[in-house]
C-alpha cells in the first residue's frame, strides 16, 4: 500500500462534523492567503487596512467604535489602523453630526479607487480559477457562498 493511500482524504475527513470543520478552516485560510498574494505590489495596506476601506465602502461614515466592533477588534487597535489610514490619504475624520464627543471617519477618493483597484484584481484571479471548474463545481460554490458569509457572521 503506497503513502498516499494511507493518507486521509478530503471527502474521508470531511464525513464528520469536525473533520468538515478542520477541512474548511484549512481550505478557507488557503484560499485567503492566495488571494492576499494577489494584491497589486504597489498596495502596502495592510489587509485589516482594507477591510476597514471596505466597510467604509459599503456602510458609510462610522465612528471608531462602530469600525471596531465591525471588525472584531478593540477601539484603540482601529485607532491605530485609522490613524494610518489617514496619514496615507485613504480616509478622513470628521465631526459627528449628532454628538459632539464622536468622530465619523470616511473613505476618500483616493481610499476608495484603492480598494476597488485591489478587489478587481483579485477577483479577476479568482474568477480564472473558477473557470477552470465544472460548471458542476460552480454551481456547487454558488450554492455555498451565502452559506459560508452566514457562518462568517456568526458571532
């Protein structure tokens, strides 16, 4: 019996509800290493930077606790990521409209066209390995994509 023989396999593994769990944390964290890599050379964010350009995209203004909270960290950690943010021109502060004791901080253009810049491409990267699927596999990926943001936002 060869090496290979003896070692598990994706589908073995995964036939339990902690062997799937150890096949996707694996396969997630793979994937999301790949897609880093494919960040244009020239972005030096941080991915935590993206994402924070991210949720400024999608949401709008939010305070430092709002960011924080969205991304799971403590405020002074995003304190310090916004900083940076601002210092590279990626985002800026200002008075909230309501409450004088809070700070709204905003994508700017220059944010924004970095991030969209940076998802293009490697949703392109992403998009070319799709193609190399069956349309079976596609279609099974489509199917799983709303499963897997709903556990992504589990708390």
């Amino acid at each position: 019996m060869s090496y290979a023989n003896d070692m598990p396999t994706v589908e073995r593994v995964a036939r339990t509800d902690a062997g799937l769990a150890s096949e996707l944390r694996f396969s997630v964290m793979r994937l999301r290493r790949r897609l880093a890599n494919e960040r244009h050379p020239d972005n030096k964010l941080s991915m935590n930077s993206m994402a924070v350009l991210g949720a400024l995209h999608l949401h709008g203004d939010l305070t430092i606790g709002e960011l924080a909270a969205r991304e799971r960290v403590q405020p002074p950690s995003m304190t310090r990521t916004v900083n940076c943010l601002e210092e590279g021109g990626f985002v800026t502060r200002r008075a909230h409209d309501t409450d004088g004791r809070q700070v709204l901080v905003a994508v700017t253009e220059s944010g924004r066209t970095t991030l969209l810049a940076d998802r293009a491409r490697r949703d392109e990267w992403l998009a070319q390995r799709l193609r190399a699927l069956t349309a079976d596999e596609r279609a099974v990926l489509r199917q799983a994509a709303p499963i897997l943001e709903r556990l992504a936002q589990k708390d």
